[in-house]
C-alpha cells in the first residue's frame, strides 16, 4: 500500500558502474590526502618523540586509510536492490 512512499523515501539506487566510478575518485582523492594530513601531523607532533613513538604512529597511521576504503568497497559491488 505505502510503495510509492518507500520508493520516494529511499531515492533511486545508484547503478553499479556510478558506484564504481564513485569509489574510484573517492579512493584517489583519499589516498594521497590522507598520506598528506598523516605525514604532516607526524612532522608536527613528533619531532622530539622517541624512535618508538614514531614507528607506532607511522605504522598506526599507515594502516588506517584502509578504514573508509575497506567500508567503500563492500557498498561499491553490493547488487543493486530490485
């Protein structure tokens, strides 16, 4: 009965080819932003930090950019919902 009203409420899917090329410039734009921000927080914070400070926050923050990708790429080749 209320079809009409969930169609309207959820808004047209997106095709799997838009999802891709969504993912892709996400992910480019992403990567090198992210290594950017990343190296300049390490560059202003631990100057006078020990060896084993830096290695922890290089090796934490160079593992974090897989968060969003990891979370983007699921939804970039999820079907489409009929």
């Amino acid at each position: 009965m209320l079809g009409w009203l969930t169609s309207i409420h959820r808004g047209p899917s997106m095709t799997p080819r838009l999802k891709k090329l969504f993912g892709t410039f996400f992910t480019i734009v992403w990567l090198p932003l992210y290594a950017v921000i990343a190296t300049g927080i390490g560059m202003r914070v631990l100057p006078h930090a020990g060896w084993f400070v830096t290695l922890l926050y290089y090796a934490l923050a160079g593992t974090l950019w897989i968060i969003p990708v990891g979370l983007l790429l699921p939804w970039m080749h999820r079907e489409r919902e009929k």
